[in-house]
C-alpha cells in the first residue's frame, strides 16, 4: 500500500491534524477527523488529496445533505402540499431549524459548516474517484434521537433547538473550536446530548457503528484489489469511535446497515389514548342524547365549539388567512370521522393554497425564521407555523371538550 515518505515534509495544512490509518480486509482506510466549522479541517482535506494517492473518498454525509451541498437552492422547489399531506412538516422545520443553526455558526466564523466535505467531494470528482457517502440519513438520526428519550425530555429538545435559532450572543470563537471534538448534530442540541446517553447514542454512537459499517460494505461491493486505499473524512467526534468499530466490528456489514437505518415505530400509547379520549366523549354524547334531546344537542355543541374553536384559534394565532381558520373550525370536529390528514393538515394546505408561497419567501425562509416575527412574515414559515399551532389547539380543544361534557352530565 502507498504510504507517503516520512522523510517528506509534512504541509503545514496537516500538522497537529487527528488523522487515523486503520487496515481492515487489505483496505487501508486513511481517516481525518475534522471541525465541520473550520478553515484548517478544509485545508487539510485539500492537503491530503494532493499529497497522497487514493482509490476512493468516503465522507460523513447521507445522500439529502450531500444533494443539499450540491444544490443548495433545492428546498426552493419543495412542494409544501406533498410535505404536508405526506406528514413531513415537523422533519421539514426540524432540517430548517438545523440549517439555520449552521447558518449561524458561519456567520460568526466566516465559513460555510461543511465546508471540508465539500472540499472532499470536489476533490473525489476533479480526480475521478468514486465518492461515497456513508452517513445515515439525517431524518433517520432524527427520529431515532426523538424516540429515544422520554417525553418530558422532547420539550427540552424542543427548547434547545430554538435556543440555538434564536439565541443572540455571538459564539465565542473556542466555542466554535471546540466542534473539532464534537459534531454539528449533536453542538444543535447542546447540552442534552451529553446529559442522555440514550440521545448521545442516537446521535453518536449508533452514527460511528453505521459508517463502519457503510465504510466496510462499500469495501465488499468493490472487485478485488480496488479500492486499496480510502480516504475517510468525519468529525472528529467520530474519529475515536469509528476507527474502533471499523476494526473490531464483526457480521455482515449490510444487515448492520439495514437495522441501524430502520426508523423506530411510533408509539402506540399516544394514538390509544386518543381514541380513548374521543369514544368516551362519544358516549357521553350519546348518554346525553338518552337522557334527553336537549342535553344531547348541548353535549354536541359543546364538542364542534371546543375543538373547532380552539383549532381556529391556533390558525388566527398563527396568522392564517381567514379561510385557513375556517378551515381549521370545520376539520377539527370531524377529526374522529376523517382519519388521515389532520386537521393542522388542512388548514395549513388551505393556506398554502390561498397565500402560494413566493420565490422571495423561499429565498429568505432561513434568514427570516431567525427571528420570532420571520415565522409570520415569511409564507413557509406561517405554513409551517399554522400546522402547529392548530393541531396543538385540536388537541386541547378534544380534552377542554370532554371535560366540560362530563362535568354536565354528572
């Protein structure tokens, strides 16, 4: 295997660099962990490609951010219907969350995070050198990092996450440093990824596993003797662990892959309990019915002015256009009768429908949702904040509801 002379000098780009040689099944994988926040980690990528000979690239990416990086202007043709009707509206904010966190990190430091993966695939392409992208995908990881801890956690997520959007003070430059030791999913959600193992698995270890093994079976897909050498850039908060699976991990690396990229299922409780809530509801509807027509026309009432109304109020919250609150009265009373779509769902595709988004929107959606009255300036963000708003009003709507009935009855 080629390996560059020691007597060489080594480029200034890549002294004090953490760079791993690990060799697994007659492949030396050459692994640079890099900031994703850093001129030097960009630099050193550059370097290396220059100075050494390489059969492949491999880098810490799932193929929507590697395509995010080669068009960065993509989320401009999303459809908010399909986004909305396909249930993708809190993954869709989730990633526009993120990106504007990014978007912050490179105000402050003068660079583009990711800047040295770009470098990396720029440099895979200009050589000819297959690339490949063996990080899960970012959806995945986010699932499977909100499904890992319990539910009062997910409000501290929740409040991390718009920490980091609409947090003002400027990052201290060691702060920024110190991305070098750790990685940008889990610098988003701060200090709760250290706190929870079970998050920092999700968001770390399980990660280190999966690109070992992505790594390994991209290996195996290769005829015999090419590649005999790959370049390997990820974070440095992956170097340790990933260098340590790649050469311990055992069994087929596709089935490691397989399992680790399943999204868990969705818990059970909280759709049972809901049913629960809306057929004692019904009951008591229907018991209020018996006893006389009266009450049973009050109970009724009370049902489509609680959930319709609070439905409403989340849209008129959220800006929406007065048809869009409509919307979001009619929808929410029926919910029960009309599964599928919410109605969050419907009001906020009506809005889209009424208020089409523009290309200024698009353009300025990541500037805009910095701040608290972008999410009501800009027309994806009111879209996005109007699914919200009026499904947690049909939610509360649904338990105001059932309370007052029962409390009329008895």
């Amino acid at each position: 295997m080629s390996v560059p002379d020691p007597a060489l000098p080594l480029p200034a780009a890549l002294k004090d660099q953490p760079i791993e040689r690990v060799e697994r099944d007659g492949v030396e994988y050459v692994v640079l962990g890099t900031a994703h926040v850093s001129r030097t980690s960009m630099e050193a990528v550059e370097a290396l490609l220059e100075r050494e000979h390489f059969d492949a690239v491999a880098v810490e990416l799932c193929e929507s951010r590697a395509q995010g990086m080669r068009d960065p202007d993509a989320f401009k043709r999303m459809d908010l219907f399909q986004v909305i009707r396909q249930g993708k509206a809190g993954m869709v904010a989730a990633s526009l969350v993120l990106s504007t966190f990014q978007k912050r990190l490179a105000e402050q430091s003068g660079i583009q995070p990711g800047a040295e993966m770009k470098a990396a695939m720029d440099g895979a392409e200009a050589r000819g050198l297959p690339l490949w992208l063996v990080d899960r995908e970012v959806g995945t990881t986010l699932k499977r990092a909100w499904h890992s801890v319990g539910f009062w956690q997910r409000f501290g997520l929740l409040g991390g996450l718009l920490a980091s959007v609409f947090e003002r003070e400027e990052i201290d430059a060691s702060e920024i440093e110190k991305l070098k030791q750790g990685d940008m999913l889990e610098s988003a959600f701060s200090e709760f990824a250290n706190e929870s193992k079970p998050l920092y698995q999700s968001l770390i270890g399980e990660r280190d596993a999966y690109m070992a093994a992505r790594l390994r079976e991209e290996a195996a897909r290769t005829a015999a003797g090419v590649p005999r050498r790959v370049l390997v850039v990820i974070g440095a908060g992956h170097l340790k662990g990933m260098c340590h699976l790649l050469r311990e991990q055992q069994g087929d690396p596709a089935t490691s892959v397989a399992e680790l990229a399943q999204t868990p299922p969705k818990a059970r409780w909280p759709k049972w309990l809901a049913v629960g809530l809306v057929l004692a509801v019904f009951v008591a509807i229907a018991f209020a019915f018996h006893r006389n027509a009266a009450l049973g026309t009050q109970a009724l009432t009370a049902w489509v002015l609680f959930t319709g109304g609070f439905a409403a109020l989340g849209a008129l919250a959220a800006g929406a256009h007065p048809l869009s609150i409509l919307a979001a009265f009619i929808a929410a009373p029926i919910k029960p009768f009309r599964p599928g779509i919410p109605a969050g769902g419907i009001s906020a595709m009506a809005e889209a429908w009424v208020r089409r988004p523009r290309v200024a929107d698009f353009d300025s959606l990541r500037d805009d949702i910095m701040h608290w009255s972008g999410w009501w300036k800009n027309r994806v963000a009111r879209t996005l904040l109007n699914f919200f708003l009026v499904s947690l009003g049909t939610i509360v709507g649904e338990y105001s509801a059932g309370i007052h009935i029962w409390r009329s009855l008895f």
